[in-house]
C-alpha cells in the first residue's frame, strides 16, 4: 500500500540480496518454471500465455523479457513490479519484505 511519506529503500540492496536468491523467488513467484542455459524459462502469469519459452529471467543478472510482447526490465524489483502490478517502490519494499529485510535494512544511509 502507497503511503505519502515514504521512507527511501535501498534498491541496490534488495536488488542484490534478491539476485542471490533469484532461484527461489522464481520458484515462488513463477512455478511452472524451468531452468535452461542460466535463463528461468515460464508462462508469463500477465497475459494468456499457453506455453513457455517467450518469458524469460537471466539467473545471473536479473534481467528479463517477454520476447512475445517486448516487455522487459533490469532486475528483480522491475520484475515483481511487473508481476504483482505494483509501482517500484512498493515492489521493492514487497520484495525486502519476502527476504526478510527489517524495515531499517531496508532504506539508505
């Protein structure tokens, strides 16, 4: 949930704390998924998408496509963005939340 005073996350962080854990998250996030060559390969849960391989996550950098719709992002808060429809922001927070981040491990500073 938006709030007009939000606290400033550290993106960097949970972004590089969820890249670690990647596999896993996937696993939670996109079930139906495979591991192929270092890409998480899956439906992409948005659309009506009938079969894998258009979706894909890179294990090593985070970056992610659906080459069927040209849809795209640089790392793990752009994809739960992305995923649960949410704004960065609370994406990220979302995201620090599922890794077990406190609320102060969570900001800058």
């Amino acid at each position: 949930m938006s709030t007009p005073f939000r606290t400033a996350l550290d993106f960097e962080a949970i972004n590089r704390l969820a890249l670690a854990s990647l596999p896993v998250i996937l696993a939670r996030w996109l079930p139906d998924g495979t591991t192929e060559a270092g890409e998480y390969v899956s439906r992409n849960p948005t659309r009506a998408d009938h079969s894998p391989g258009s979706f894909k996550i890179n294990l090593r950098s985070g970056k992610w496509q659906d080459f069927a719709t040209g849809d795209r992002g640089t790392d793990a808060i752009s994809l739960a963005a992305y995923l649960h429809r949410l704004e960065p922001y609370d994406a990220a927070d979302r995201l620090a939340g599922m890794l077990g981040l406190k609320s102060g491990d969570r900001r800058n500073g």
